[in-house]
C-alpha cells in the first residue's frame, strides 16, 4: 500500500488504543521534534512537500456495543504508532479549537466529523476517531481533559504519569498556536492534513507478528522489554497447538496482565516505575541467575530465551537443566507471577511504612527490593513484616558501621528467591537473621576504622566520610525526640534527600570561630596543629542534620547566630541549641551520647570510656587536649 495523508486515514477508520499498550509517553523532546518537522516542510510551487511520517501497524478490531451504530467505518486497535497519533490527534484539536472559521473552506463542524468525532442523530452519543478503549484507565481523561467533553465523569485516580504527558502535550500545543496568525494557522493545518503521509499495515494472521513487533519504535521512545515481550508472547500463543478457543483465552490474559503491569507501574505520576527494572526484578525471582540478580540487559537475553521457539537450546540456569518447550502453562505460569509481583512492586516504592523506607535509604539494590517483594508477597501479617524487615535493618546497619560488616547483602537475594519459590519459610530467614545478628562485635577493628577515616587527605574527612552519617542522624533524631516524650516529627525519613548535613565548627573560613579553633591547637606541635584541627571539626559532636537549605545560609555564622537557629530546627538542633557555648567539652559530651546511642542499636556492643575516645578523637594527643590531661593542654576552649 502506498503512503496516504491524515485525511484519508481519519477518513474510514476508527482507532483505539488497546488497555495492554502502555500510555502516552511523548515529553517535551519528542514534541518539538514534531512541531520542528511541521515548520520545516517547505513549499514547492505553491504545493506543499510530502512528509514521509512513518508506519502505523493496525490490527482489526469490533465496535463497543455503544458504538455499532455507526456505519461506513472499520475500527482498529494501533499496535505501533500510538505515540504519533495521539500527538497529531491533540494538535489537530487545538487547532480547531483556536478558531471558528474552519480551514480550506470546509466548516469547523465537518472538521471535527473527520479528525475527532462523530455524532449521532440526536447529538447524544459521540463515536472519537482517535481514543483509548473504553477499558482502559485513561479513557475518560483523554476525552473529558484532552477533548473536553464535560459529559464524561473523569474517573477516582485519574492521575497518573501517562494523564500528566497528555496534559502536557495540551498545553504545549496550545502555547505554540497561540503564536501563530490565521493564515500561519491555516498552513500549519494543511501540513498536518495533508503532507504528513503513513504507510499502513494490518497485522494478518500469516504476517510474522514476532518480527514486525520487535523491531518497533516509537521516534525518540525504543520499545522496553516489557513491551517487546509482552508481544513476543502472543506471537507464540498464536503458534500453540492447543483449540483457538484456548489461545484466545491466554491472549486476553497476556493482555490483562500487561494491562495491570502497566497501571501499577504508572500509578504515581512523579515516580513512574521503570519497566525494565521490574521485569529484571521478577526474573530474578522466577529464575536464578549467575550474578545476585539479573540486570537489566541480561535479563532481556534470558527472557527471550526462555521464550522463543525453541527454548530448549537454553539452560535454565547453573544446574545444567534446559528450558521447557513453550506451552500454554509455561506462557500462563509466567505472565501470572509477573503480573502480580506488579502492585508488590508499586507498593514497596510507595510505601508508607518507615521501616520500608529506612530500609531503602540504607540500600536500595535489586537485591533488596526483592527481599521486600517475596516477603510481602508471601505474607499480609505486618507483626512478620515487622520481624523481618527490622532483622533487615539492623543487617544493613551494621554492615555500613566501619568495623562491622557481617553480611554479604547480595545474600538477601537467595533469601527471596527461597521464599518465593518455597523452598524455604520466612521463619528459616528470620533464623539465618538472628544468627547474623549474633555475630561478636570486635571494638579494636571499629576503633581502628573509624580512627582512618580521619587520614583522608581529599575528600570528606573523619565521621564527615563516615557513607551511614546522615542515616544515623536521622535515628538519633527520633531518639532525641523519644527523649525529650515529644510526638510531633521536625524531620522524617522523607526530608532525607532535602536534609544536608551540618558542621557547627565549620570546616573553613573561622572568621567568627577563630578563638574557638585556635584555642584548642594553642601549645601543639606545628605538624600536629592541621590534624588537631580536622578531628575536632569532624568528630560526631560537632555534626547536626539540617533541613531546607540551611546549611548555605548558615555557613560561618556565629555561635550565637547558629543557636538561635537551631532552636526552632531538628531535635539535633535543638539539643545542640540548648548549650550557651560550643567547645570542645560540649562536642566530646555529645559524641559520647551519640556513641552510647550507637551502642543501643547494635546489641552486644559495648564501649568503654577510654574507647570512646580513640573513636571520637583519632589519636592521644588530640585526646589529651580535648580532656585537658597533658602540660601542653590550655584552658582557651574549655
């Protein structure tokens, strides 16, 4: 078939996009790209140039039965293309819209009979050219927001990232022909309607369905895996021997099932889940790989050898074993467990649980999430969530103090594979976790780890270096305010990417805090006076969380300036705010605090007093001067 325009295509066709496709994904570089190949077609004696636009790949469909009433047309599902069409769709409806005098002499009312929709006798029932299926969760956004039909009730949890492209893509529109004159408006439609040509194809059965889909690509949006799969996988449904009747059946289901993948990943609008990383995810769940986990690139080669025509040419994994033959319950078994991992999925990145999210900051590899997916797939029961997930934390934790690790966390990975695949019982991991957490703490190796973190020397220097600070001072926080029977949060887990953290010495630029500095390296050595400096300025005393931007505007400030701030600031602020001087004394008396509370979440550890102090201090002569227990020490800070 040769390339045709809009008009001719609008002309005899009804398009809907399926519930299974994923939902408009053209942002900003894929519209002004658009928009650029539209200003660029030139005119040649007065005729405009073609634009070759691309192919669209339909497959037939039937009508609803609210739209049988209309004649004269067939309808079809867009299986490549939708990206483009949709775009042209909202553009040619702006268009219209922005004025009342219809273009190249035919009637606005007959325009939108031919590019958007089409009325019946009474004017009460609407068939739209260009839309999703009615199953499909933003159907009545596209029509009621897009199109603006205030007939249609926009439906509870409309929002997602797919509605905010759309809306977007409005706007845009909008802003751009609301530059343009009338007659700059009226070449802009003829361009649209008439130079932009299509090839067409309708996907028939004896078609390759497998090739044709998995070389599709949206301009400037490749397909994912996921998609590529999910069409890979109704092409070998179509070559089961099993009754049509069957087949039918398991393709309505891979459609379900991508369907509930593809809502689920979308459903927060400002965190759209990546489609990959959770296939990659899933299969490192329904299959073991050689690595802890599948990434993503690897993850796509296995999947489409475990489903391709003759699966059996690969291993399933280490064991030697192959791949099973494809079959509708290796195709069913799949597209199952794959679609309900979805919503675990959603949940554990949406989570409202403080543990889920201390877990995540601490580490959020695969391997994690994974664990956090089996478990909560395996069990509704939030005291064994409880159990479990505080287990995780306290492992994570521990492996991050310096002088600690006792955990290879790649392990967590075969934990959820076991639990997934019943091989063993979330009671058995509770007790591997246990015994971990049973693992003698040797306070000399923590000593002599955090003493080397001080002998940096570029970089973050001391505590400052120390990669778990910040998630510390976040536990402290909700220590501190458990101390002082407070309820209510100044900071939460959730301001943790907003929270910076804070020298009250600062690091450079003494001006207001010379006497402070030079104080306590009065009397020193002069090639111990820098490394006298760096300890005191990062020792854990002497570091606070700060929230919304703080830092910046506190900077060199004063004590005093810097304590009535931190008044009304995090309860690490507060509790710094409450000493009418910051000196040495109040930085070792702090950092022994804080050490003590370290010693609370790490059961078994103990320090003593003179341990303390090598964490705190780094080496004997620092020690001295901050304790005054040598000739060389002074009075000037204390």
């Amino acid at each position: 078939m040769s390339a045709i325009n809009l008009t001719d295509l609008f002309n005899t066709r009804i398009f809907r996009i399926p519930d299974y496709q994923r939902g408009y994904a053209w942002q900003e570089k894929q519209l002004n790209e658009l928009w650029d190949d539209l200003d660029e077609i030139p005119a040649v004696d007065d005729e405009l140039k073609k634009h070759y636009t691309g192919t669209i790949y339909l497959e037939e469909t039937n009508p609803t039965e609210a739209e049988k009433w209309l004649s004269g047309v067939k309808f079809y599902n867009v299986v490549d293309g939708q990206q483009r069409l949709t775009s042209i769709s909202i553009l040619l409806f702006e268009l219209l819209k922005a004025t009342e005098i219809g273009y190249a002499e035919k009637k606005k009312e007959k325009l939108i009979e031919t590019f958007v929709y089409e009325s019946n006798m009474s004017g009460e029932s609407k068939v739209y050219k260009f839309s999703y299926a009615s199953s499909d969760k933003n159907f009545n956004f596209l029509l009621h927001s897009i199109f603006e039909d205030n007939k249609i009730v926009l439906n509870q949890g409309h929002l997602n990232h797919y509605t905010k492209n759309l809306a977007f893509a409005k706007k845009f529109f909008q802003d751009k022909i609301a530059t343009l004159d009338d007659s700059q408006k009226n070449i802009l439609f003829k361009k649209i309607t008439t130079s932009l040509q299509f090839d067409i194809r309708t996907i028939e059965k004896d078609l390759d369905v497998q090739a044709v889909f998995e070389t599709m690509n949206n301009r400037g949006k490749p397909l994912s895996t996921l998609e590529k799969l999910k069409n890979r996988l109704i092409y070998l449904t179509e070559k089961l021997t099993n009754p049509d009747e069957d087949k039918k059946a398991l393709r309505k289901k891979i459609n379900d099932a991508w369907g509930k993948i593809y809502t689920c990943l979308a459903q927060n609008p400002e965190q759209i889940l990546d489609e990959d990383v959770f296939l990659s995810a899933h299969l490192s769940l329904y299959r073991k790989p050689v690595e802890s986990t599948f990434s993503e690139k690897v993850a796509e080669e296995k999947v489409f050898q475990m489903f391709c025509n003759k699966p059996e040419k690969y291993d399933l994994d280490e064991s030697g074993k192959k791949e099973e033959p494809i079959s509708y319950k290796k195709i069913d078994d799949y597209i199952l467990k794959l679609s309900e991992l979805a919503p675990i999925w959603y949940q554990i990145h949406n989570s409202n649980s403080k543990l889920i999210k201390r877990i995540l900051t601490l580490e959020s590899r695969k391997d994690i999430k994974i664990f956090l997916a089996a478990i909560l797939k395996q069990t509704n029961d939030t005291s064994i969530h409880a159990i479990t997930f505080e287990n995780l934390e306290k492992i994570l934790f521990r492996n991050r103090v310096p002088g600690i690790g006792i955990m290879d966390e790649r392990t967590t990975a075969n934990w959820a594979r076991d639990i997934y695949n019943a091989e063993d019982t979330i009671e058995g991991i509770n007790q591997k976790q246990t015994n971990l957490l049973g693992t003698a703490v040797a306070v000399p190796n923590i000593i002599q780890s955090f003493k080397s973190l001080f002998t940096y020397e570029r970089g973050n220097k001391g505590f400052h270096r120390w990669g778990a600070l910040k998630y510390f001072l976040f536990e402290y926080e909700e220590h501190l305010k458990h101390k002082a029977q407070e309820t209510n949060d100044k900071v939460t887990i959730d301001d943790y990417l907003e929270t910076t953290i804070e020298h009250v010495i600062p690091q450079q630029f003494w001006d207001n805090w010379q006497d402070t500095v030079n104080g306590f390296t009065n009397g020193l050595q002069e090639e111990d006076i820098e490394q006298a400096r760096k300890v005191l300025i990062n020792s854990l005393g002497n570091l606070t969380i700060l929230k919304n931007g703080k830092n910046s505007s506190l900077g060199n400030k004063s004590w005093l300036d810097k304590k009535e701030r931190f008044r009304t600031g995090s309860y690490n602020e507060i509790d710094i705010s409450q000493h009418d001087t910051w000196t040495k004394d109040k930085i070792a008396k702090r950092g022994k605090e804080m050490l003590k509370f370290l010693e609370y979440k790490i059961n078994g550890l103990t320090f003593s007093d003179t341990d303390i102090e090598k964490i705190l201090f780094y080496d004997d002569f620092i020690i001295d001067k901050i304790y005054d227990r040598s000739p060389a020490a002074n009075s000037g800070l204390a």
